[in-house]
C-alpha cells in the first residue's frame, strides 16, 4: 500500500451503525461562511473547508466568524455519531436523516474519515438527540 492511500476502515453494517451510533452534542454554535475565489485564504481555526466552484465554504465556530469579520449563515450545534462508520456504508445517514425528518427537524449532515457529524439548528438540537438515541435503542422517539 502506498503512503496516499489508508487501508477501509469502519463498520458497514446498518444494524450495528444505527445501534451502536452513540451521538454527542457540541456545546459551540457553528457557522457556515464562504470565501470568493479571490480572497486571501483563511488560516484560522475551522471544523470543516470545502472547495466549490464559487469559493471556499467554512464551517467555523461563531465566535471565531466574528473575530475574522466574516458574514455567515446558518447558526447551528454539532452532533457527532461517535461511531467508525464507513465511508462505505450504505443507509446510515439516511435513516438517521429521514428520521430526523419525520421529527421536523432539518440536517446538514458530513460524512468525514472516522465518523458522520450532524449540524442541526440549536432550537432543534435537543430533540434532534432524543430522535437520535431513540433510533439507536429501535424505539419510537417522543413526540
């Protein structure tokens, strides 16, 4: 194996992810800013960068966004499915988002290398967990 490329690692299956996904909630709240092509990068601290053909998306802590003098949009908590999900897996955070759905409840959700992180609204974030450990025990979640 070559130094670029990792050996798989993480579960597949969909029983064991969702019974097993634990979440925990961040306590920061989390912004989403963009940067034009043009601007000078930013080197600050970030929880997420993403390249897009119109500019460079951030994920940064709010506090962080008004210190750099940065616009942004979407406050929202962070929920980590403490899990090693594959990169592989099929249906995991489609389940967990269709319920989260079916609870009214809106998700930015980010599959990254070890685990699957969830960006929720605060207004939503408690019950955004109950959802979450409800589905993790195979129960109903409370309405």
């Amino acid at each position: 194996m070559n130094k670029t490329t990792a050996p798989p690692t993480g579960i597949t299956d969909l029983d064991a992810l969702l019974a097993g996904m634990s979440p925990i909630l961040h306590p920061a709240l989390y912004v989403f800013v963009t940067l034009a092509p043009a601007a000078p990068p930013y080197t600050g601290p970030f929880q997420l960068r993403f390249q897009e053909a119109e500019g460079e998306t951030l994920v940064i802590k709010q506090d962080d966004a008004e210190a750099a003098g940065f616009a942004s949009i979407y406050p929202c908590r962070m929920i980590t499915l403490r899990i090693a999900s594959s990169l592989e897996a099929v249906g995991f955070l489609a389940v967990v988002t269709t319920h989260l759905a079916a609870a009214g409840i809106g998700v930015n959700p980010v599959s990254a290398y070890h685990h699957d992180h969830l960006f929720i609204s605060p207004g939503d974030a408690q019950k955004a967990m109950e959802v979450l450990h409800a589905l993790s025990r195979g129960t109903n979640a409370p309405n």
